[in-house]
C-alpha cells in the first residue's frame, strides 16, 4: 500500500475522535474518522446506497469528493484498503491514514499500526448514560439535573448500567484478544505531564517528537465522517457558519480544557458520589478497572485542570 495506515480500535465513548483530530495535525497524516461508512456493504444496509459527506465540507468535500464517491461505486468497493489506496492516489500529501471505524480489523484490511484509546470506566459510563439518558426516561440535557434524576432512580436503572459496564468489558476484552500487539493509549490521562501520552504514541508510531499537537488541532479541518462534531471547537462549518441544535453542548461545554483538548471531568454532574458508590459495587465494572488497569476507585471530583 502506498501509505500507512493507523486503525484506532475501541467502543463508543473511548475518546478515538479526539484523538484522531490531534493526530491529524501531524504532517502527512490524514484522519478521516468512521471510513466504513464508505463501503458499498454499509451504504446499502445504512443509507440506501447513499455516501456520507465531510462532516466538516459536506458534499464539496475535496477528500471525500463526488468524483471519489463515484469511483467507489463504479468499482463497488467493499474493503477499506480499497478505500484507502483511492484516496491516497488522489492526494499524494497524505503519508498516513488514520482510520476511526473503532471496529477490530479485518484480515484483509492489515494495519501498520492499531492504537486502542481507553478510559477510566466511570468516565466511559457517564458518556454512554448521558447520551441514552431518554432510555432512563431523562429528557433534561443538564448534566446536574440527569444527575440528580439517576440518583434519585437508581434502583431503576440498576441493572442497565450493570449490562453498559459488561458490554464495556466484553467489548475491550474481545479488542485486546485480537489485537494482542496494540498500542494503549489513556485517553482522559493523555494531557498529563506535558501530554506525554503523545509523545509515547509518537514513538510507537516511529514519527518525531512533537509531531503531534493536541492542544491546537482546531487549526487543522479533520474531514471526518460520522465523527463526533460536537466539541465546541468543531461546531462550524467549512463556510464558518454555526451548527444548530447541538444536543450535547451542555455536556461538552461543561469540561475543563487544555487548549483544544477536553478533560473528561463531566462524570462529576452524571454521577453523584451515592450512585459512585453504587457504580464500584458492580463485578463488571470491577473487572473492567482490573482489565484497563484503572483503579477502582472512581476519580477524584475536582474542577480544576488536573496536573
């Protein structure tokens, strides 16, 4: 293949599409989020046929283009390595793609590199409760209020918050299982010690130091598609203009931050210490810190910057 490839391998919520867009600053490297949504397989199961666009350009996307789009469906390409050799040959800048479709490669698809983002476990299920929280019969976006009401419930809920922690749990064992050789990457520790997080990944990846510049990554679009364009950071267009009715504002706009890198503090509002407690209580959640190599007790609540 005439580039390389770096497949970020992971559940929801794991912190892949920060990572992918601070990866994308780096020379050469081009991050372009879920490619499977451009695969004829998908398409016609997900979309009547149809190809997603840039979540940043939109159908005038130059990567994602009209012109590519037809060539997927002329040639009907259903292997990402497909993908990836047409885009390549249609921009030579690009050294390195970075692929976020988070699913475990196929053995057709033969990454050079597989980099698995983690969390602690109380940061994964407060992401994955909040943005189900209809599913609790929370209709509030405030992340005080979704709080209160899942404490206030908890007996309720009890057991889908067990099954979010097992599928967690089966979803990293079945990663690790597959992709023995990976690279880990701690996502919500990744702004300690002067990001030096990246500064390993860069020597996984065998780039120089600093190549990589996670506090500064708005400077450069990612053309993503089906990414997580809801960092405030990245809720404009190519043309500049806002994107309305952004559901999760509250959440994102409620974080700490370290220029364009986002602390995953929000489990503080989500989760009250009672339902904390409650929370490290579950087997599969213990198993889960045992597994990421977390400790089971859950972060500290601090509003300040960690250091």
């Amino acid at each position: 293949m005439s580039v390389s490839v770096v497949k970020i391998v992971g559940p929801s919520y794991c912190g892949s599409t920060a990572l992918g867009c601070a990866m994308n600053t780096g020379e050469g490297f081009f991050f372009g989020s879920e490619i499977y949504r451009q695969l004829k397989k998908f398409r016609e199961e997900a979309k009547d046929g149809r190809f997603s666009s840039c979540d940043f350009c939109g159908p005038s996307c130059e990567y994602w283009s009209s012109d590519l789009h037809a060539t997927l469906r002329n040639l009907e390409v259903d292997s990402l390595a497909e993908v990836y050799e047409l885009l390549a040959a249609r921009h030579p800048e690009i050294t390195v793609i970075v692929d976020g479709s988070k699913s475990t490669p196929l053995p057709d698809e033969n990454p050079d590199f597989i980099v698995v983002p983690t969390k602690h476990p109380v940061r994964l299920l407060a992401s994955h409760i909040y943005n189900r929280r209809t599913r609790f019969g929370i209709d509030s976006e405030q992340l005080n209020v979704v709080g209160q009401l899942l404490e206030e419930s908890w007996d309720e809920h009890q057991r889908t918050v067990a099954r979010a922690a097992n599928g967690f749990l089966k979803s990293y064992r079945d990663i690790f299982a597959l992709c023995a050789e990976a690279h880990v990457f701690r996502s919500d520790e990744a702004h300690k010690d002067g990001f030096q997080a990246f500064r390993e990944l860069e020597e996984y990846l065998g780039v120089s130091r600093g190549t990589f510049d996670p506090e500064s990554f708005s400077r450069v679009p990612s053309h993503t598609i089906g990414g997580n364009r809801v960092p405030i950071w990245l809720t404009k267009n190519a043309s500049g203009q806002s994107i309305p009715n952004n559901p999760r504002f509250e959440y994102y706009s409620s974080s700490s931050s370290l220029g364009d890198w986002k602390l995953d503090d929000k489990f503080e509002h989500v989760f009250r210490p009672p339902t904390l407690d409650a929370i490290s209580s579950l087997p599969a959640y213990q198993a889960l810190c045992e597994l990421l190599d977390y400790d089971a007790r859950p972060p500290a609540h601090s509003r300040s910057i960690p250091s």
